[in-house]
C-alpha cells in the first residue's frame, strides 16, 4: 500500500483527488487504486450520466458528506475523473487513504 500514489490535492476548503470508475461492476465500492487513482466500482451502466450521478452519491455515502459537496471537475465523460469533494481537507484526505 503506497500512499504516496494516490493524486490528492488538499485545498483550503476541501480535498481534489483522481478517480477511475469501473462501470457495471456487480456492486459500489471503493477498492484501491489503479494509475495513481483511487479506484471506484459502480453498479450502473455508463449512459446518461448515470455512473456520474451513481459516483456522487456513493462517495457522498461512504465519505459522510452531502452530495452537494461533491463535483465532478475534469472528466464528466471520460473513466478518469478528478473530484473536489469540500470538506476538512485532513479528515478527507485521511477518510481516503483509508480506502487503500
């Protein structure tokens, strides 16, 4: 487990971190990295935003933040996403490495 690997920029008011979705995996869930990237499996198929959506509303779940803290800022169509999730950037970026 190398926690250097993981790209996380820690901000003022929140954390940025790279994300790869898997689409139409069999459940969500956050399960490591892959590419300097914090691997996040989704349930849904790649249409109509709705892995976007699924990826919102999982990370808002399993990081305890409103949904609404959370946006996608690079890569809305694209597997290799960066999100900036607003928050207290130490609690974050350590809730995160705890997934790796």
């Amino acid at each position: 487990m190398n926690q250097n690997s993981l790209k996380i920029t820690k901000l003022s008011d929140g954390i940025k971190v790279d994300i790869k979705v898997l689409p139409n995996s069999s459940k969500c869930e956050i399960s490591g990295l892959i590419d300097n990237s914090l691997k996040i499996k989704l349930n849904v198929p790649p249409i109509e935003g709705k892995a976007n959506e699924k990826c919102i509303k999982f990370l808002s779940k399993e990081l305890k933040v409103p949904k609404s803290a959370i946006s996608i800022t690079q890569g809305e169509k694209t597997r290799n996403k960066t999100i900036y999730i607003k928050g207290n950037a130490e609690q974050l970026y350590n809730l995160l490495l705890s997934y790796i």
